[in-house]
C-alpha cells in the first residue's frame, strides 16, 4: 500500500501530518514581509497546496516569529466552503481541490510578522480517505442496522464500498455496500452463495471509500513482490527480467503530479 501511496502522491487510510514551511507563499527572507503590487502575483501567491490528498481538516496552524512566540492561524467557517463572515479568521481550508489548498480569505494578506528562521509555519492537518467500523445486525435480505453500546451510525460515503463483515465464530466475508437509506439503516449486495449466514448479529465490520482501481493496484502490487521479492529477476531465462508494473494503469487516473 506504501508503494502505491507513494506512486500516486496520496494518503489513502485517515492520518495526520505535519507541513513545515520558512516563508509564507511569494514572500523571501530578502523581502521580508514586502509583496508584489502586481494582481496576477496575488492570485499566485494567495494560497499554498497541502500534500496527501484527500485533504480532511486542520488540526493546527501556526507561525512563530523572532522572539519564538506563538501566533495561531483561525479557519474561516467550515470547510470546504468559507463563511460569509470576512472577519471569522485568516485563512480557507479548500478541501475540493486535489491537492487541497490553504487559501487566503478575499482581499487577505499573510502575516506580515518577521519570523525565525527554518520551520516557521506548521501545518498540522488530517488527509485520508474515510474509514469505516463498527457492529449491526442483518436480516436475511442484507438490510443492516447498528448494534452495540453505544450503536455506531452509518456515514453517507460508504455507499459503493466493499465492507468486509465478519461473524461471532471469526468467518469473514466482503460485501458491496448498495445503498445506504439513513444514518441507522443500509443496504448490502449479497452474493449466491454468501460467505455469511443471514440474518444474525451482531456482526463486526471494518471498511474505507479508496476507489476500487486503486484497491485493485494494491492487490496487484502485493501479488508481484510475493512472486518477485526484488525489482530485476534472474535465473528464469539468459537475460535479467524486469518485474512488469501492471499498476501503473490503475494508478495513472488518480496520481497527482503538481505536487
């Protein structure tokens, strides 16, 4: 999975990382706190992309300056969308866009306070795809329904994945989520024959939303280094055999290449 996280410049279970920058966006140490007068130089510099999309939210944004004090950056209403209160905070947290983007509110500028040298701005930020776990209960047409204590609720997006449900005596199996009709109640595609008996409960389940090519790349990945256990193979004719990168297509859609 790292190797394809790598390859496509994504984070694709839910973690946290931390972004160090020296400047804010079209500023030096030479210039200082000095910005270019010229429109087309704002709207270049007025945001900074975020690395590791899906771009989920800001766990902190600060900047230090000289004297090592502490300046919190505040978020301008819920993302993805700002809010129609200019004065809320200082910056947007852009989540449509891959990579996402810290944007400057309209008309804002960066910090002007001179700051110390090396990682004065930190981002700290979740990104990944969202995950999915829990206990419910199936009937014998695959409709769910949380259980448990406290009984966990179902998230829109997981309609569309696969969810791998697992009984009291361990036996597993992978279903298609098909439809999900409210935050207590979905719909599972069960196959002939199911790997589960139904109904019952509660059962375990655990799951994300990574697109299904990706998954399949991953698979795919694995597959080969499980045959293959280095990069050029030999001893299987006269010349060295390269291990084929058939992920690569699978991939390609979904790599991002600006950042």
């Amino acid at each position: 999975m790292i190797a394809c996280e790598d390859r496509t410049k994504r984070a694709f279970m839910p973690q946290t990382w931390l972004l160090a920058l020296s400047q804010w966006p079209g500023k030096t140490p030479a210039l200082g706190p000095e910005i270019s007068s010229n429109p087309q130089d704002y709207w270049r510099w007025n945001h900074f992309e975020v690395p590791k999309p899906p771009l989920v939210s800001v766990v902190s944004f600060q900047y230090f300056d000289t004297m090592y004090n502490v300046y919190n950056m505040t978020q301008v209403g819920p993302p993805p969308l700002p809010s129609p209160d200019p004065m809320a905070g200082n910056y947007i947290l852009q989540t449509y866009s891959e990579p996402g983007e810290i944007q400057l509110p309209f008309a804002g500028i960066w910090p002007t306070t001179v700051l110390v040298p090396g990682a004065a701005i930190v981002l700290v930020y979740n990104c990944g795809f969202s995950a999915f776990f829990g206990q419910m209960n199936v009937d014998e047409n695959g409709v769910c329904t949380p259980a448990g204590s406290p009984a966990n609720t179902f998230d829109p997006s997981i309609v569309g994945t696969w969810i791998t449900v697992t009984d009291q005596e361990g036996n597993t199996g992978s279903y298609n989520v098909a439809q999900w009709s409210s935050a207590t109640q979905i719909q599972l595609q069960v196959q002939v024959p199911s790997p589960l008996t139904f109904p019952g409960g509660p059962y375990s389940y655990t799951g994300n939303n990574v697109w299904m090519p990706i998954r399949q790349a991953i698979l795919l990945i694995a597959a080969h280094y499980y045959e293959n256990r280095e990069p050029i193979v030999t001893g299987r004719s006269e010349t060295a055999i390269e291990v084929p990168t058939m992920y690569d297509a699978l991939l390609a859609p979904y790599t991002i290449y600006r950042s």
